[in-house]
C-alpha cells in the first residue's frame, strides 16, 4: 500500500497536474497542523498520515521546481534507501556496517579516479556541503599551520587566514568563525564580471593579510558558486598555491557533477591539484539528501616531510588504534625477518609509525610500500 501510494504520488508530481509546486502555509498553522493531537491523533492510519505529509510537502519531482540546489533522486536511489534503513548498519566503524564500509572505500576510490588524483588519495562522507567543507578547512589549518592549534589552541601571533570568494557560500566564512579564527581570518577576494575569483588579486591581498599578521594558510575556490553557478579558475589558484605552499580547497559542493560530463569536465580543470574537494551527491548525482563526499589528494602522514626521515603507518578503516598498532609492529617484524628490507619505528602520540631514512631509489620504495601493504592485508584478514 505505502510503496503503490508513493508510485501515485511520484506520478502526479512529475506530471504536475493540479499540483502547487510549493502548498504555502503559514509555518505556525502548519505545525499545528502537525501537531501530536492533529488528524485523528493516534487513531490515525499510516496512509492518512503519510497523505497529508504528501500534499503539504513541497514536491521537487515537479517539473516546475527550480529553485534551491536539492534535486529529485532518482527512484532506484529511493529503493536503495527503503534497504538500508531497514538494516540499519551505521558506518561509524566496520563492524557497525561492513557493507557500507566496503561500498563506501569503492565510491571513494572511484572519485579519487575521476578527478584525477594519481597520488595516495583518501575520502570520507558527511552530512551536507557545510561539514564538508569545514571537515577539509579543518584539516588545512592543521597541516599549513606552524604549529599544533588542535593542543595549544589558536595564538594571535599570525593567527591563520583563508582567501575565499566573495561569492563562496556562506558555510566557508562561517566555518572559519567556528574553527575560533574571527572576522580577520576571512580575507575576500572581489570577482570579475563574472562572478569569478580574481585570481591576479591573490598576491596583493596576501601581502596585506600578513600586514595586519594573519599568516594565509589556504584558498578556497568555488566550484561552481551557489549564487550565480560561476566556476573559479582553479588551475590559477593551484598555481598561486603552489608557489606558496597553501592548501587548495575546491567547494565542489553542488558544481562538481561535471567531471562526469565530457562536455563540462573543462570547468574544473586543474581540480586534480586540490589537496581537498567537497561533493554534493544529494545534487547533480541525484541522490537522497544529505550525502556529501570529502576527497583528499594526499591521506595525512605523521609530519609533513622536512627531511629524508618520514614516518608513515599501515592503517585500515576496520580497526582502531591499538589494533593498528599491533599490525605495524607485526609488519616491521615480519619485513625484518625476511631481510627484504631493514625499516626501524618510532612511537608518536601513543600510535607505532614505520619510519624510513630515505637513501634508496624510488623503485626500491614502490617496492617496499607494496610488501608492507601485501602483509598489512594479510593480518588484517586473519583478525
């Protein structure tokens, strides 16, 4: 009956006969409306119920629905969505959820393929383009920053500073507030006739961003902004980037759906340089809200390399620390044994890291790197 009533309905909104796009309510009579004790209280039967959530709603599947970014899913996606809520397997850790899991590590592998990563690239989902883009700027602040924020908190000597649009969406200076960096850390980058960074801005408000003692630390580009759809010149801003070692952070939120179009793809060029980039599924892939990917060119290491001393670890999104711990000793010990190599570790901040002094040639690392991946996988298996 539910799923023959929500066939119905799906074929009057798309038909968009004697349908308001919108049924206007004042939102005071419309809670009311819905209020415990409306509609026959507990007496009310689920197809009455779910009927006047239908009429009251406002119906995206209409053809003249055109408004915010939120598109129609597709129904197969609706379908999916009925199975896995009635399983209920979270996505927290793998044992909440090992399908979810296994499906999610494929999504991301897919997406850091389709933008082009070539590097050890990872992802994680979250609710919505705003935790999206907060989860990356996040991470910027902790990597382009001189010291640690995340255990000494935010010092007033050149405190960080991000270059976003004046048209970015409101999610990325917000976000900057809410990392506790203040107004001054949001430094503003006019557009063009277009509505699109002024990337030959960039150095001059950089300068005058470290005269008042904000420290730029990353640029945000758009792609594409929610007010006017204007794509940033993201291969300009990968450049400027580049040249001052900052994190480029790409807000793909609603706009990036065209790397799968061979006619648009040149919108987001250069996109493969971003060290992060936030997509909307819930958008142009027509998907239910909220879903939101967060793709990082580059998974974190230990430090940032200054040296020929790294410090990396085998890690597994199934396991927590202790137990990754134990599977990077087990990967030393089982390398050390069988003399293919001679790699040393070192413990930081309660976690094992290997740890290399890098005197050897890049086939011998490639080498190393997939026999430590091969044992990883296979301890892994065993557990």
């Amino acid at each position: 009956m539910l799923v023959d009533q929500l066939s119905d309905y799906l074929e009057n909104a798309l038909s968009g006969n004697e349908m308001p796009v919108l049924p206007w309510n004042d939102p005071d009579q419309l809670a009311e409306y819905f209020s415990f004790n409306s509609g026959g209280g507990e007496k009310e039967s689920l197809n009455a119920f779910i009927k006047r959530i239908l009429d009251q709603s406002i119906h995206i599947h209409h053809p003249r629905y055109i408004g915010h970014q939120v598109t129609s899913p597709l129904p197969v996606t609706v379908l999916v969505q009925f199975c896995t809520t009635l399983l209920n397997n979270g996505a927290a850790i793998y044992e909440m959820g090992p399908v979810n899991m296994a499906m999610e590590r494929n999504v991301i592998k897919k997406f850091g393929s389709v933008i082009g990563y070539t590097t050890n690239y990872d992802g994680i989902f979250t609710h919505g383009g705003t935790a999206g883009n907060l989860t990356a700027m996040l991470a910027a602040r902790q990597v382009k920053t001189d010291y640690n924020i995340w255990e000494e908190g935010v010092s007033e000597i050149n405190r960080p500073g991000y270059l976003i649009s004046e048209q970015a969406h409101c999610s990325i200076g917000r976000n900057v507030k809410i990392m506790g960096l203040g107004e001054e850390s949001i430094v503003k980058v006019p557009v063009d006739e277009h509505f699109r960074m002024r990337t030959d801005l960039l150095e001059e408000l950089k300068t005058r961003a470290e005269k008042k003692g904000i420290r730029i630390i990353s640029v945000v580009a758009s792609s594409c902004s929610t007010a006017t759809g204007s794509y940033d010149d993201l291969e300009a801003i990968a450049d400027f980037c580049e040249k001052y070692d900052l994190w480029m952070h790409v807000d793909g939120a609603h706009g990036m759906g065209v790397l799968f179009s061979e006619k648009y793809r040149n919108r987001v060029k250069g996109v493969e340089r971003a060290d992060s980039v936030v997509i909307d599924f819930h958008k142009m892939l027509l998907v239910p809200a909220l879903n939101t990917l967060v793709m990082f060119r580059n998974t974190e290491l230990a430090t940032e390399p200054e040296s020929n001393i790294v410090c990396f670890r085998y890690a597994h999104d199934r396991h927590n620390d202790l137990f990754l711990n134990q599977i990077n000793l087990a990967i030393r010990d089982r390398i050390i044994k069988e003399g293919s190599f001679y790699i040393v570790q070192t413990e930081l901040g309660g976690k094992i890291w290997l740890r290399l002094t890098i005197i050897t040639s890049e086939d011998n690392l490639k080498s190393l790197l997939k026999r430590i991946m091969e044992i990883g996988g296979e301890l892994v298996q065993k557990s």
